[in-house]
C-alpha cells in the first residue's frame, strides 16, 4: 500500500534471525556503517517480522533501540509482529517494551472456521487445485493452529493426489492427512519411549 501511494518509499522487511545476522557480520568485518545506514537512513519503512527473538540479545537490542529511535524521530514507519505482546517478551529491555507499546498493538487472532474455509478455498483456487466444498470444510475443520500448516495440508493433499492420480475426496483428504490430523491425538506408547 506504502508503494501504491508513493513508488519512492525504500522499505526493509527483514526477520528479527536476519537482522541480527546482518548485525553480527557488520560487528565481525567492521561495517556498522553501513548496517547503521541500511536501517537508519536509507529506509522509510522497517518490517521487522519475530521481533521477540532479539530478547536476551544486549548488542542487538542496544542497535534496535538506536534504529527505532532514529526512525520514529524522523517520522518513519516501524511495523513490528510478535507472538506476544511486549509485557510478554522475557528478557526484552524495559526501554524497547516501552518503545513497542507506543504505537498501535493489534491482537490478531486465529481464524474462525468460515474465514479458513475462505483461505483454503483461496489458496486452492490459486493453486488451480480442484477441491471439493466437504474437503474445504474438512481441512478448515481439522487445521485450526495456523494458516501456514492449513496451506501445508493443502499442498500436501495435492501433491498426493496429482502422484497417486486419484481425484481429491473426503475420503482421499482423511488418508492422506491422518499423521497430520491425528498427531496430538496418538497416544505415546511404553515401546515408543
């Protein structure tokens, strides 16, 4: 949307992994210059996407706070997604906690089953994949933990079928996807431990 309005806006969308990582080489080969440069200067809007991951991480956290600082005074946009809010983060300084509840905090929660039938229909349509409205109600059903793992059972209920040659039914889906489905379901035997 930021580029839709102005095609000159330079954005950075980088996981909290690779923005230590890039940290830790600019430390190693002497370039926070340039590191300082990347996040500071030459970017109008910051996507940072598991922020909670540079908890407990003093360097990273003190470059952070520099870089977020820097940003919100120049008027930027700092977009920051979490597992947790920032009263939840263990080992996150009290000064980025404080930062992080400045701006606007969005609970977003997991998808109602209607909103993941939608998804799975979305996706499967995308994915030019035939599925049937019993085995989108099945998988929406069945996958309620995230978006990511219902998509993953998509893929791999067309990857079977297409393999198999056998047209994607409820009865296909419940065969093909039963480890998935019925993982936390499995009772932990004496022998398996």
């Amino acid at each position: 949307e930021m580029l839709r309005k102005n095609p000159a806006t330079r954005i950075t969308y980088i996981s909290s992994e690779q923005f230590i990582n890039k940290l830790v080489h600019s430390i190693r080969f002497d370039r926070m210059t340039n590191f300082r440069r990347m996040f500071r200067d030459d970017c109008d809007l910051l996507l940072i996407d598991d922020i909670q991951f540079i908890a407990g991480k003093e360097r990273t956290q003190e470059e952070f706070f520099h870089t977020f600082d820097k940003l919100y005074n120049s008027g930027k946009q700092i977009v920051l997604s979490s597992d947790r809010s920032p009263n939840d983060i263990p080992g996150l300084e009290e000064r980025l906690r404080s930062r992080f509840q400045w701006g606007l905090i969005a609970d977003i929660q997991i998808p109602d089953l209607e909103t993941r039938i939608a998804i799975v229909n979305k996706k499967a349509a995308g994915a030019k994949i035939r599925l049937p409205d019993d085995v989108a109600y099945f998988l929406a059903g069945a996958v309620k933990s995230n978006i990511r793992e219902l998509e993953g059972a998509l893929i791999r209920l067309s990857a079977f079928s297409s393999l198999m040659g056998q047209p994607i039914t409820i009865d296909f889906a419940r065969d093909v996807l039963d480890s998935i489905i019925n993982k936390d379901n499995k009772r932990l035997t004496m022998d398996q431990i």
